[in-house]
C-alpha cells in the first residue's frame, strides 16, 4: 500500500528461513507453497528469490534500479537481526528503507507496564491494549509496476511439497491457503461460528473456532481486518459481544505471545522460569514416538495427535492435552514436543508455539501452574462428552460406548469384546498410568521448587 503510493512496484518474496532461526517445518513448507501460488495470482509479477536475503535484494535492487525498499515486520528474533542488517546496509546506499506492521494489532513494543517494561501476565496486558485504538486495515492498494517474474525463480523448484509418500494429498480439500480463503473462513466463521464461541471453543467435537491461525501466522490476513470485521458484526448483532470478546481476547493471546518473544528472544530455546532447568526431564525415544504417532492408550490424546498427522492442525483444549501429557505424565522435555508441532502444525509460529508450550510445561511467563496436570480422561468426559471426536480420529474405538470410550483400560471385558477392541493388538493399552505418572511429576517438580527457593 505504502509502495504503491509511492510509485512503481515490484513485489518480491524472499524464503530466507534458515536465516529466521531455523527450517520451516515440513507442513508449513507445504502451506507456503499454496500461499506463494495464490499470492502470485493475486499479484502478477511477484518475483521469488531464494537465499541469503541481502545479497538478494543487493541484486534485485542493481537490476531494477529500485530507489526504496518496503517490507512488513517479522518479530522472529533472528530475523529481527537479519532485517536490521538490511536496513542499515541498503540506507547507507542511500535507498529508503522503511518498515511496516502487517502482522498484530500493536507493535510489541507499544504496549508496556506503568514502569515502562514489558508485562509477564496476560490480564494485564490485555487490559492495556484493549485501550488503545487499533488502526483500520488499509485499503487494497493499486500496484502497478513492470513484469520482471522472470528474474526470480519457479516455484516449482523449490520442491516445498512433500512426494514419495504426499502425506498432504487430501489437504486441498480441508485448506484453501491464501487472502481468498482467509477472507472465505473469517466469513464464514462469523455466519456459523461466532454464536456460541465463548461457550463451545473449548470442544473439539464443535465448529466453533475460526481456523483462522495458518492465515494469521502467513500473513494473508490481518488481526486488524478481523477486528474491524467483528466490529461491524458487534453492530449488526449487539447479542455476540461476548462471544465477539472472548475471540478477540484469543488473538489477544497471539499478541501476548509476540510481545514476550520480542521482550525475551531466548524463549525458544531456554525456560522462561530458569528453575525449570532443575526439572529431571526424561529421554525416550518409544514413548516420544507413542505419542507422535498417536499411540498412548489415552484416547483424547491419540485423537488430537492423529488430527494433526492427517490436518496439520489440532485443537486447541486438545493441544493442550496432549502437549501436558508429553509434559507432564512422560516428563520429556517440551521442546521435544515443540520441535514436532513445529514440523507437523501448518500455523507453526515461533512466538505462538513457544509460548504455548512453555504455558503448558509451567516454565513460561503466566503459565499453568505446575500441579496443574490434566487428566486426558476426565478432560475427554467433559470437552468431548459424546467421543465423537475420538470416535473421527481413532475409529478402532468407535464401537465403544460413551462410558468408556476415553478410558478403554477401564471397560468391562464384554463391552471391549462387542466393539472389536482388543487392547494391545487393535488400540495400544495405556502408556503410563495417570495416578502414578501423576505422582512422578510432582516428585520432579520438587526440584524445581528447591532450584526456586535457592535462587
Ligand atoms: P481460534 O480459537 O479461532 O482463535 C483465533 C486466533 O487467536 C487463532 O487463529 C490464533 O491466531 C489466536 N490464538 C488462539 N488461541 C491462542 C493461544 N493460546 N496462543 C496464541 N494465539 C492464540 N497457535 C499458533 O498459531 N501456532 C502455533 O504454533 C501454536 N502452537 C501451540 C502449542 C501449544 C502447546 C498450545 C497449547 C497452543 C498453541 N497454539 C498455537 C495456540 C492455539 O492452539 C491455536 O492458535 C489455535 O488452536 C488455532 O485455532 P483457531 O484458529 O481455530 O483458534
């Protein structure tokens, strides 16, 4: 938009991953290329460029005879390094640089407590954004400029699809990445989700949620668009304020989550509470795989992990779960945990993933509480009171009744029997065992609490 008013464009996507902190994951390298696609349709003469993103542009720019260079902000503490090496070299050319939010509702560094740092607890954190006005989205700009494609490279080569097996092969069907469909979902979702949300966006069984995170996290819409179009709704149906509220204060949580990121750059890597690094984390390669495959014996956790192999998304009461459950009742780290959302998740964000993990390990800024250790069971009771969601994602286990289908280990031989379960051969018996797992967990948090105490 600013470009466009400025003069000639031409619109140029870098992939410069390594450089923002690591690899895209595999499900995201998926996403990207659809995105790349439709944003190429949208945008005719969209060059891609591939590598170290200065001494790119320094091409691009010695090509075109550019004389500025827009971008909208990346808030990956890598890739803040890298666009500030950018904009000190390509202004010391003499080009106008100039960057832009295109990604939150407020800059991380716009909000900050009375003492002037930035918050650690989200209440607060909201309350002070929810004073601030948020700026309506732009127009959509004119762009108008050569068609210099051809100096970029075909997407195709950048074999960002997965072959020999394509695990996406149905994606197409479930996900359309791009403006159009971000702007198709957000609509639809204020039809058909919105009512309710507040109430219902804890069941994974329900199409209350908006979908919407895989098009936040690539940009291809805007939280400002989502709140100036929940406004306009607020004002056409007064009675959602709530819902409309609830919702909002969960993109709150995305921009709480690059708000800490920004204020603590090391959060991808070390424990936000330093006394985590007390915690007597174990290593098994059987029980992570268990879990990745979707293999615990606990339904509602098998469930959401097989949700995402087969969606690249998994809901969020269920990532929960399952991420408390790697957590807590395996005590593996969670950046094991991290690591495998990163790759499998389609809305894999740095700030989002980070903090969510760190959230549910208890080691992170306004965490759950470490004796806070979801039972999968009585969870699965009460978000997904009919199994209709385990019996969708582990259909061995559709037979079963509502009694016991989130605990099979505790059905009567007779009802296992009728619905074709055998434990151990058609669905795995249970991992561990909640009680003791349970009681292991707390005995390692002890030493976090001595490593707290002694600090
Ligand atoms: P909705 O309920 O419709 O919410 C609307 C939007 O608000 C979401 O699209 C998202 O942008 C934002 N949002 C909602 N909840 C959260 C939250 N807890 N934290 C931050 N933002 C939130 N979200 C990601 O986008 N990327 C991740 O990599 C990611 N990893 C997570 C890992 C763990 C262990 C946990 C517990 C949560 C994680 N989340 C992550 C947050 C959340 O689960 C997803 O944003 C949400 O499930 C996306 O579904 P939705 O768009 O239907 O959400």
């Amino acid at each position: 938009y600013h470009a466009a008013r400025r003069g000639t464009v031409v619109p140029v996507y870098i992939l410069d991953d390594p450089a923002e902190g690591r690899p895209l994951g595999s499900a995201s390298r998926w996403w990207l290329h659809h995105s790349l696609e439709a944003l190429r349709n949208d945008l005719p003469g969209l060059i891609l460029l591939k590598g170290d993103a200065l001494s790119q542009l320094t091409g691009l720019i010695a090509k075109t005879g550019a004389d500025a260079l827009y971008w909208n902000r990346c808030y990956e503490p890598a890739a803040i390094e890298r666009d500030r090496t950018i904009k000190a070299a390509l202004a010391a050319q003499g080009l106008d640089v100039r960057s832009f939010n295109g990604a939150l509702m407020h800059e991380p560094w716009e909000i900050s407590t009375g003492a002037g740092g930035p918050f650690k607890v989200y209440t607060p954190f909201w309350r002070a954004a929810l004073k601030r006005d948020v700026e309506p989205p732009l127009p959509r700009a004119c762009i108008k400029g050569p068609s210099l494609e051809m100096l970029g490279d075909d997407l195709c080569d950048w074999n960002l699809l997965p072959r020999a097996p394509d695990w996406a092969a149905g994606w197409r069907e479930i996900w359309q990445p791009g403006e159009a469909g971000a702007v198709a979902r957000l609509g639809d979702f204020i039809e058909n989700g919105l009512d309710g949300y507040a109430s219902l966006r804890d069941r994974p069984d329900r199409n209350n949620v908006s979908r919407l995170s895989a098009h936040l996290h690539f940009g291809e819409i805007s939280p400002r668009q989502i709140w100036s179009a929940l406004g306009f709704q607020a004002d056409r149906e007064p009675r959602l304020e709530h819902d409309r509220a609830k919702f909002l204060s969960e993109i709150g949580w995305r921009e709480f989550s690059h708000h800490l990121l920004y204020h603590f750059p090391e959060m991808p890597t070390a424990n936000w509470r330093p006394a985590f690094d007390a915690y007597p984390w174990r290593d098994s390669a059987h029980d992570l795989a268990a879990w990745q495959r979707g293999l615990t014996g606990y339904p509602f956790v098998d469930a959401g992990m097989r949700e995402l192999w087969h969606t690249g998304v998994m809901h969020n009461r269920v990532r929960m779960i399952a991420a408390s459950f790697l957590v807590k009742h395996l005590r593996i780290h969670w950046r094991a945990g991290e690591a495998w959302f990163w790759d499998t998740l389609v809305d894999a964000d740095l700030a989002n993933n980070v903090a969510g993990w760190q959230w549910v390990a208890g080691s992170g800024a306004d965490a759950s509480p470490y004796f806070r250790i979801f039972n999968p069971v009585t969870q699965g009771r009460r978000f997904d009171p009919d199994g209709a969601y385990v019996r969708r994602w582990c259909p061995e286990l559709a037979g079963l009744g509502n009694d016991v289908i989130h605990a099979p280990f505790d059905a009567p031989a007779e009802s296992l029997r009728k619905a074709g379960v055998e434990l151990g051969a058609t669905y795995p018996g249970p991992l561990v065992d909640h009680a003791s797992a349970r009681k292991d967990a707390l005995k390692g948090y002890e030493s976090v609490k001595n490593a707290a105490q002694t600090a």
